[in-house]
C-alpha cells in the first residue's frame, strides 16, 4: 500500500516479484489485498504504473544463462484493462505495442531462439503459451527433444 502511495505522489517505486510476465504481476499485486481493496488498487495501479519488466532466465547454449523479458509500457488502454480486471487481454496490447518499446515473453523467447542464443526446447519450456511457442518453433523448422 505504502508503494502504491508514494507512486502516485510522483515518487519512482521499483519493485521485484515472482511473476513471468507483466499481467501476472499485475494480478498479484491486486491478489495481495483484501476483496473489499482490489477496485481502488486496480484503479490506483492504472494510473500510477508506468512500466512492468518480467524476466525469466534461460539456459543459453554453450553454458550460462540468458534473460528471456516482457516490456509492458502502461497505455491508455492498458490501464483501462488493468482497472476493469480484464489483465488477461494485457498480452494482446503488449504485442500490438511494440512501436513504444513493449515486447512479449514470447517474441522475445522466439528472437532468443533465433538468434540461436537458446535451444527450441527451452523455448518453449519458459513460453507463456507453450503450444502456439512449439507450432511456430515447428513451423520455423525447429527440432525439438520434448516432441
């Protein structure tokens, strides 16, 4: 509550959670308060949010890790999405956002794939959508073990 606060005096809030992708970490911070609270945290989310950056980290081939990311930047639209709980359709503005910067766990798990800094297989073991991830791995002519 105190985050939510100060973001909305102007302060900058960073924040981590155990979330892999931006609609998710939407929903748990609503999901941390109280029935009769989540309205007027929705509302306060949508107008104070700026951003949300998920991480997950691959195996990258040859040893080590990469980071796989989303970028949700708060639109108009997005913030209507988040104050009418509707963070399920985040995903879509976030792939049709990508002139602001934003980018999906999965387009970018794919450009990881093809820059073949990841197999196709840990691709879509992190996926948020592991069967359309698999199909368009298939269908860009990937093997993969887990088939």
């Amino acid at each position: 509550e105190a985050a939510i606060s100060a973001a909305e005096t102007g302060h900058l809030v960073f924040g981590t959670l155990h979330t892999n992708s931006a609609a998710k970490t939407i929903d748990r911070i609503v999901d941390a308060f109280p029935a009769n609270m989540k309205d007027m945290i929705r509302t306060q989310l949508a107008s104070s949010v700026q951003a949300v950056i998920s991480q997950v980290l691959c195996k990258k081939i040859g040893g080590g890790r990469v980071a796989g990311y989303e970028i949700m930047v708060t639109t108009t639209s997005i913030a209507s999405l988040i104050r009418e709980n509707k963070t399920f359709r985040i995903p879509s503005d976030i792939q049709t956002g990508a002139s602001l910067g934003m980018i999906t766990m999965d387009t970018h798990l794919m450009s990881l794939y093809n820059k073949e800094l990841i197999t196709a297989d840990e691709a879509v073991e992190k996926a948020q959508d592991p069967i359309v991830m698999r199909d368009k791995l298939i269908a860009a002519g990937a093997t993969l073990k887990s088939l």
